[in-house]
C-alpha cells in the first residue's frame, strides 16, 4: 500500500475534499493529465502542500509555509468566543479555593469579563504554540526524512489529541473546545512511528 492509498482509506473524507479538488485543478490547469484514482487526487494535494510550504519568494522568504501553518492552526485552535463556560466555571472554582472567592463576588461584570480576556491570551497563546511546534519541525530540515504524506496523518491525529496523562499513561482525545496543550513532540517515539507504518505500508 502507497502513502496515498492509505491517507486516502483512513480519510474517506479527504480525496474528494475542497482543498483537494483544489490541488487536482491546480495540476490540470498547469498541463498534467487527469487523476484517476482517490490515490492520485491524494498525492497531488500533498505534493502540492510540500511546493506551497518549501517555496520562497525573491527574498528568501517562506510566504508558502506561514500561510498554510496560519490556517491550520486557526482550523485546530480556539479563540476566546469558542472557550465553554464550564472552564470558565472550573477556573472561578480554582481561584476559591485559593482564597480569592471574595475578590471574584466584588468584581463588576466589565473587571470579570477583562481578568477572562487577559488568561484567555496567555491560554490560548500557549496552545497555539504547542501545535506550531509541530509545523516548525515538519518544515525543518531535521524531519526531511519523514515522507510528506505521514507528516499530513501525524499532523492531522495531533490534533485529536490532548498532552499525555501520565496517571493514565495514555494521550486522552480532545475536543473542539479543549482549552488545553497539544502533545509535546518526543522525537525518538515519533520516528519509531514513522518507521513502523513504513514498514507496514
């Protein structure tokens, strides 16, 4: 089984995908011939992905790279409107029971919603940074010998997961509003990954 093919089983929803008829055209617009197959959309997106991402412009700069990495992670990373009130609630209850429940009753509505906006900055800030971390990476030249195609599935599992729970021992699924960090990267497990599927591919 090609990279593709299995990007292309695991994520039914890819091939026939808007960014993907979006590469396909792209090719056919520069003269390739059609896509044939589910595989062949899938491999001209990632191909297409690796020349946006590592193209520069006349002074060097990777124009490419800072757009798709902006766009993914606005697409996997909360803003302040998307933050549920249950953790706003936990966080009052945090404060209490560190003494400040009185601070929090004599504070106005504006002095709240202000102290919310302030931590909200600092959170989410800290989790866009632990998901860029990623990008940085798979842009550098420390991960060229990860095939584009496996950055694509380990990028887009990343994103299914929160930081590791060593009570638990396992990496516990996010969802859309986890307000928490992504996985840090350990670079010896992830090449062990990618070596494994390799293999099995």
């Amino acid at each position: 089984m090609s990279e593709s093919s299995f990007l292309a089983e695991k994520y039914a929803d890819l091939p026939g995908s808007k960014p993907v008829e979006r590469a396909v055209q792209k090719t056919l617009n520069e003269g390739a011939p059609g896509a044939k197959t589910k595989e062949d959309r899938v491999d001209r997106y990632i191909a297409r992905l690796e020349r946006v991402a590592f193209s520069t412009n006349e002074r060097g700069e990777r124009r490419g790279l800072e757009l798709l990495e902006k766009r993914f992670l606005d697409a996997n990373t909360l803003t302040y409107e998307e933050i549920p009130e249950s953790y706003w609630k936990n966080q009052e209850q945090i404060e209490r029971s560190r003494g400040k429940g009185g601070d929090l009753a004599q504070a106005s509505a504006d002095q709240l919603e202000q102290a919310r906006k302030e931590h909200a900055k600092m959170v989410l800030s800290d989790q866009r940074a632990s998901l860029e971390q990623w990008v940085d990476y798979f842009a550098s030249p420390d991960s060229f010998a990860i095939p584009p195609a496996l950055k694509y599935w380990v990028l887009r599992e990343v994103t299914k997961l929160k930081e590791y729970d060593k009570d638990k021992q396992a990496f516990l699924p996010r969802s859309r509003g986890t307000v928490g960090l992504f996985p840090d990267i350990n670079y010896e497990a992830l090449a062990y990954i990618v070596d494994a599927l390799q293999k099995k591919l």
